[in-house]
C-alpha cells in the first residue's frame, strides 16, 4: 500500500513536472511570435526595416495612371500591405486599355503598424467609396480590383454601386484552417487578440516564389485588432453577395494558407451574376499577384475584360 501511495505521489509531480514545463512552452512561444506583454514594442520590427520617404514606406505610396474616362479602374492592395502589389496589374491594364487607374493607399499602410491599429474595413470603406464617387463622377464606367480583405471592399462597394466589373484575388472571407488550431478563427480572434496584440511574422507574406517575396512591402508585426473590428463587416457583406450582379472574376489558389479557397466558392455561388468566372492556382500562396503565377492571373483578367468591356 505504501509503495502504491508512494508510486502515486511520484506520479503526480511527474505530471505536475511535465504540464509545468508544457505551459512555459507555450507561453513562450506566444510570446516569441506574438505581442503579447509587448504592446509598446508593436512597430519596432518595422521602423528600421524599410526605407522611407518621409513616413511613408519608399514604394508604398498610392497611384494614379492618368488615362482614357470611358473605363477607369480602382486597384485595392491587401491588408498590412501596400499599392506596390497592384504595380504589375496596372501597368499591364494601362498598357492594354490605356484606362485611368488609381491604387489605392488604404489609410495607415506604408506608415508603421500601430497606425493600423485604430482601423478597420468601416474606416476604410468611406475611404475607397470617396474614390469611387470621384471616378464615378468623371469616368463613363468603373471595375474595381480588391485582393485579400482589399477583396471584402470590392464586393461592398459592388453591392451598394452598379460597377462594371469586378475582380477578386485570394478574396479574404473566411479564413483557411490547421488541423493543429482547434478553435475557429473568429472565435480566437475575440478571445485572444487583445492579449496577443500583433503576429510577428517569421516571412514578410504568404508568398512562394523568393523574388516576390523578397520585392513585396508590408509589415512584419501584423495588428490583430483591426481584423477582430472588421468581422462584423465581412458578415454583413456576405449576407449581400446576393445583390451583386455585375460581371465578376475570381482568382484564388487551391493552398491559400490565408484565405479559404471556399470563400470564393461561397462568392462564386451567392452572386448573382450572368457572367462570371473562377480561376484556381496551384504553385501560389495568398498574395497572388506577387507569387509563381501572377502573370496567369494578370493574363486572365485582361482576358475577361476584353470579353465584357
């Protein structure tokens, strides 16, 4: 009996041992790839990773190709990046159509994270629909691109305007999941983002070609809140996909690590529109149109233009 007790009682603080060491495991891994108990430090990382032109990130300033009124074009960067991505679109649209384009810098990128952090898709949407009634008010017709949760704007803003068409690449609607992450992202992001405040990222983005990698601008620490604030938003554009009835091309890569490639079939499936169409990737990750197959992408939605201009 004594030796059971005894056998026990070593037991216990073999267990107690183990989930104590577990626990610290944990935590400081947390605490390696988040911010948590690091608030303060959330732009430190990025301010001397960049260099800039005034506040601005050198490269990440917005733009316009001053063009043709009859089509003009509004280009929506990703979230945490910048316009720079949209580069390759525009100069490819520019050199086809010779349209107006403006890409858009979302308020607070191209700066430091913590100017993110009091931001959100409803602070952005004013801002890209006050760019949309000034194309509108001088251009015959309107598409608007949107990558990412740039992609939740396009579709709000195609739901509340008669655009003319509308492209979607890697649309940010519902996350992709891990079988090692039990709890569904929202539900992480209500619980726990204001603990963890920002992601440390161990890559700049989701990118697998080394030279987009390497070419593309956003920040290393990546702000939690304005993705908790902006669940509502998505929600409510969701529950409209129904409204939209314009031309729509969707590009997303089957192993987005980012943005669940279901979300462009729930897209694909809710719009009402006649023409519409999804191209599937295969060697890209989440920002497409700085990855193995931005020119696919790049080339097909010239094509699509050209067949619903």
């Amino acid at each position: 009996m004594n030796i059971l007790r005894k056998n026990r009682k070593i037991f216990k603080v073999l267990f107690l041992t183990f989930f104590t060491i577990l626990i610290a495991i944990i935590f400081y891994q947390l605490y390696q790839s988040t911010g948590m108990f690091q608030a303060s430090k959330i732009d430190s990382q990025d301010i001397n990773a960049w260099p800039r032109t005034g506040e601005l990130i050198t490269g990440s300033e917005g733009f316009t190709y001053a063009g043709k009124k009859d089509t003009c074009w509004l280009l929506i960067h990703s979230y945490s990046a910048s316009p720079a991505e949209m580069r390759g679109l525009a100069d490819k649209i520019y050199e086809t159509f010779g349209d107006t384009i403006v890409g858009i810098r979302l308020h607070g990128h191209g700066e430091l994270p913590s100017r993110l952090e009091d931001k959100n898709l409803y602070s952005w949407y004013p801002q890209v629909e006050a760019e949309l009634e000034e194309g509108l008010m001088s251009c015959s017709a309107l598409n608007v691109v949107g990558s990412s949760l740039g992609a939740v704007l396009a579709l709000r803003l195609a739901e509340d305007y008669e655009l003319k068409n509308i492209y979607l690449v890697n649309p940010f609607i519902t996350k992709s999941s891990s079988w090692y992450k039990v709890l569904p992202f929202e539900l992480r992001l209500r619980l726990f983002s204001q603990i963890y405040r920002y992601d440390k990222k161990t890559k700049i983005a989701n990118i697998n070609d080394p030279s987009g990698l390497q070419q593309h601008i956003a920040y290393w620490n990546l702000p939690y809140a304005p993705l908790r604030t902006s669940l509502p938003f998505i929600r409510e554009t969701r529950s409209r996909l129904f409204e939209i009835t314009e031309p729509i091309f969707i590009a997303h890569a089957r192993t987005d690590s980012v943005a669940s490639p279901s979300g462009a079939n729930e897209i694909y499936g809710s719009v009402q529109s006649k023409e519409k169409e999804i191209l599937w990737l295969s060697r890209s990750n989440h920002v497409l149109l700085m990855d193995y197959e931005k020119e696919e992408v790049i080339s097909n939605i010239i094509s699509f233009e050209e067949r619903f201009r």
